[in-house]
C-alpha cells in the first residue's frame, strides 16, 4: 500500500527500556528511563518528501509487529535495527497453541512478493552480543544477502575504523562520498556469491545488497545509531544515503 505515493518504511527496532539502583550506602535509590535511538535516522529522513517512516520500538513490536501478510504489506520496506529474533518470534501469550503464525517466515514471504528489507547493524542484530540476536540460520538469514556467524560477531573497535567503498556506481552510492566517517564497531558477516558487495571492512562485508524473490534486500553490517554510529549520525552523507538506500529496496532507484 502505498500512502499519496510516499514509500511508507516501518523501522522496528533501536529502543530499550533502562533499570538501574543507586546505592548509597544504607539507601538504595532506583532509577529508571527508556531510550529511542531511532530519533537520528528519523530526524535525518523527515525532510524527504517521498517517505514516511513509521517507527514500531522494541516493547511495541513484541505485541504489534504484523501477524499477516496483508498487514505488512502496509509498507514497501521493512527496517530492523537491534531488535532481536526472540521479539519477533514469540507473542505474549506463550502458553497458546499456536501462538500465532511465524513472523520470520511472514517476513520471508514480504520480501518474496516484492517487500524491501534492510537490517542495520547492533547488539541485537545479525547474531549479535553473546549470540542473542540469533538470526543465524532463520529465514532472515536466508533473504538477506549475507551469511551471518553462529556466535557472537561484535567486532569492537575503539580505535574506529572506516569502510572500503568498492563499488561507487551503485544507486545507493550515488552522490556519496568514498572517504566515510570511523565506526566504533560493526557485526561481522560474508557476501554470498550472487549478492552485491558494496562496501566492506577486510574481508568482512560492511554494505551489501541483493534480491530474493520479487523483493530486495539490504544489509549494513554497523549501527545506524550510536554508539558504532557516532561520527556516522553526523556526517553530511548520512540522509543521503538512507534515503537512497530506502529507495532502493522499494525499487525506486
């Protein structure tokens, strides 16, 4: 569906929920909070008047996210952005059989009727801290155009670290400078053979693309928030190249 031609993109994903106890000595003090780290990408977007970004956080997504084809189909692009596998999975009722149908699976059949999946990087992307994403071996990795590790793939790097452009021409690149801004970190993950390779760290894929089905696929192996994403959120090309990335997976470009 689309809404007075704008690609509509549900980014789920980039929130959490903060508990913590101050202890000062005989008195415990708690303390707690929420934070959304979609507001950059959303913030960076809003100007562009061919797409509306419709954002679903973590503790919504557990109860909301779309439990038909139909439903989903209410947006060209689906972004997901450290929000891991067990949020999409199961439903607050667990104790029903079934639960409901299986939202990797619906998320497969999105793509392969002509939906566009991007998934950013983060703790709860790809595979993830500890391996707690687990994307790893689910539909997702199969649509997506990279393989994804069957542990923990955090690269940390403090000292920052900046992507190998490699192929400039490509639509999402284009008007994108070559020299990026340093990453603090990124998920490590392998091109498969017929996906395109756009940029990459070493031998790690940073940026690839591909397509499944009738749909494409996007993955960008760092954050599209901070804290990997730091210098990234402020750097000049940052709207550019989602918006460019978003139109491309809508096919668009």
């Amino acid at each position: 569906m689309e809404s007075n031609g704008k690609i509509r993109a549900l980014l789920v994903g980039e929130t959490w929920v903060v508990s913590k106890f101050h202890i000062k000595g005989f008195d415990v003090v708690p303390l707690g909070g929420y934070e959304d780290f979609s507001v950059w990408f959303r913030e960076a977007l809003k100007n562009y008047a061919d797409v509306e970004i419709v954002h679903m956080p973590n503790h919504i997504a557990l109860t909301l996210f779309p439990e038909s084809l139909s439903a989903l189909q209410e947006y060209q692009v689906l972004i997901l952005s450290d929000v891991g596998r067990n949020t999409l999975t199961f439903y607050p009722d667990m104790f029903r059989v079934p639960m409901g149908p299986g939202k990797l699976t619906l998320i497969q059949e999105f793509v392969n009727r002509g939906g566009g999946l991007v998934m950013a990087g983060g703790w709860m992307s790809f595979q993830g801290f500890r391996a707690m994403a687990n994307y790893h071996g689910s539909p997702i990795e199969e649509v997506l155009p990279v393989m994804i590790c069957d542990g923990d793939d955090r690269v940390e790097t403090t000292e920052g670290i900046k992507p190998e452009i490699v192929r400039s021409g490509h639509p999402i690149l284009e008007g994108i400078p070559q020299d990026w801004p340093s990453f603090l970190g990124y998920n490590r993950l392998r091109a498969k053979p017929h996906a395109e390779l756009l940029a990459k760290v070493g031998e790690d894929a940073f940026l690839a693309v591909g397509e499944y089905g009738r749909g494409r696929t996007m993955a960008f192996a760092s954050d599209l928030a901070p804290h990997w994403g730091c210098d990234f959120v402020r750097w000049a090309g940052y709207p550019l190249f989602w918006h460019q990335s978003i139109q491309w997976v809508a096919r668009r470009r």
